[in-house]
C-alpha cells in the first residue's frame, strides 16, 4: 500500500483556476445570492446529519449533459429515504438554465446540486423535526479539468476503508454523508497517493474513493459488478459504448492481482469524464504508465474519443 510521494498531489477534480468564479451567484431556494453571502441554517438537515442527496452535472454548449439520467438517479435517490424534493424535473432543469444564465454561463460549467430534508426545529436525528421542506442549492462554476491529469495519470493507493453492504449503507446513495470516502481519501494521502481505491465486503475491486474504476486486460475492459458501487451515470455511458463499439465489456468481480497486471487502468466520473490511472500501490499500470509515459492507453484513448462525440450528440 505505500507508494512513491515525490510528486505532487493531484485530485480527479482538479480544474484550471478561473477567476470568475470568485463573483458567481449560488441558487439557494430559487433565491440568487452572492458567493460570499450565500449560507444555509445550522440547524439544515444536511450540516446537521450529512440528511441529502446531490448530482453532479455538466454545461457543454448550453445543454446539459445526460439530465434525464441524473434526475433519474436524483428522484430514485430521494425516493429511497422518502425525501420530498418539492419540485419537479421541469422546474429543476428551469432553475439550473435561469442559474446559468444568470451567470453568464454557457459551456464548461460543472454544477453541484443538493437537495437536503430542510431546516430542523431541533438538532436531533428524527426526520419529523425538519418542518419547513427541502433545501436545494445549486452551485455552478467554470471549471475545466487540468491537462495534467490526462499527462501524468492518478496514482491510486488500495485502502483497508471498504464501500458497505446495501443494509448498510447502499452505495447507490449519492447522499451528502460521504465520511466512508472521506476517510479512505486520508488513508490514501497517507499512504502517499492520488486517491484511494476501495474494496467491497469480500476483498473485490470496487470503486475509488471519488470515482468508478476500470481496467483493461488483453483488449478487455472490466468493472466491478456494481453491487457496492455508486451507479455512475459515466460509468454506465462507457459500459454502454464499449458494447455498442465491439469492445468487450465485463461486470464482474476481480481482485487487486488482476488490477496490478492490468494493461491500463482508468476512472470514470462526470468531471473527469475518463482519467488514467498511472499507478495502484506503486506499481505502474501497463507498459505506456509510470513516470517516463503515464498517459492512457490505447483503448481508454478509444473510449474518451467514443464519449467526446457521445458528449458532442447530445449537446448539439
């Protein structure tokens, strides 16, 4: 698990300062307020509990990158723990384009949005006590990835902080309570990598601690099952465009030997699309990785053309 900390840390959000963003207007219940003044309750479900589920959503070209399916994921979400979001896909998409506009922004554009159980009458766990409906922010910024990233790769390091059973916590909750990955990010650090590659209950392969993961083996691409994994809207686009390109594709469980040999190694997520990954536990992934050539390889180079144009359909 100990790996080479002589470079410097990197993140797979990572993104290009922009100024700009020091003057955004933050949404907070239909209301657009200033950055530096935008501020929710203390007694908010979602500060006092981690009580929410958010999305993470891409502006390409005025349009936003696979809306039905994070709505989807969102409503499924609130759903599940009987969380009313009080509006309806229509409004949500109304008020993410009036937050845009209002922003002046039409491209490159990641926006954060959050739904929690609301403002509670007491600092106490029972859902009854929150009274006055949900909270939803949402917060958008000009925000482009780094080029590094696709240089350089992300080092992972496996951690002993595993991603639960269902009954536990599902992992298809894409809830404000992210302590589990919280945790196995500081385990990573300390180990001197990236980010952290989790584990499920039985010692398989899962997830980072940020993003899906997957490898590719003698022409190859696997991912884990999805059973303990956040069911990535990127994710199931890759799974889905390796099937439809003759690019065989494989759900299923695999252990870190099999990740440590892999030919190539990448990462999924709405802001990254698809990352690198240089390095697990320090050792270098495929013959292309490593510090001399970490950059992907050929058919995550094939992928993140495939999901370009993916990208480019369905904002056009």
């Amino acid at each position: 698990m100990i790996t080479n900390d002589s470079t410097e840390k990197q993140t797979t959000h990572d993104a290009d300062d922009d100024p700009r963003n020091q003057h955004i207007l933050i949404n907070i219940n239909g209301e657009l307020v200033p950055r530096d003044q935008a501020t929710v309750s203390v007694y908010d479900s979602g500060f006092l509990l981690g009580d929410g589920m958010w999305e993470g959503m891409r502006l390409y070209n005025g349009k936003w990158a696979f809306f039905d399916e994070h709505m989807d994921r969102l409503f499924n979400s609130c759903k599940a723990v009987s969380l009313d979001i009080g509006m309806s896909r229509e409004e949500i998409h109304d008020a993410l384009e009036t937050t845009a506009s209002t922003n002046g922004m039409i491209s490159d554009v990641h926006c954060r949005l959050m739904v929690t159980r609301g403002v509670k009458s007491k600092p106490f766990q029972h859902p009854s006590l929150s009274k006055t409906g949900p909270t939803i922010v949402i917060i958008m910024e000009h925000s482009k990835p780094v080029d590094a990233l696709q240089q350089k790769g992300i080092r992972l390091a496996s951690v002993p902080q595993v991603r639960g059973l269902p009954h536990s916590q599902d992992a298809k909750l894409n809830s404000h309570s992210k302590l589990n990955c919280v945790i196995a990010c500081l385990q990573a650090e300390a180990a001197g990598a990236d980010e952290a590659l989790m584990l499920d209950p039985y010692g398989f392969v899962n997830t980072t601690n940020a993003c899906n993961f997957f490898i590719v083996r003698k022409g190859e691409v696997w991912t884990s099952t999805g059973d303990y994994c956040m069911n990535g809207v990127t994710r199931q686009k890759i799974i889905d465009l390796c099937r439809d390109n003759s690019i065989p594709v494989f759900e299923k469980n695999f252990s870190l030997y099999e990740s440590y040999s892999a030919d190539e190694a990448f990462l999924t997520g709405t802001f990254g699309a698809q990352t690198p990954v240089a390095s697990i536990d320090g050792k270098t992934i495929g013959q292309t990785g490593g510090e001399s050539s970490p950059g992907a390889g050929d058919i995550t180079r094939q992928l993140q053309m495939l999901y370009r144009q993916l990208i480019n359909d369905a904002t056009s």
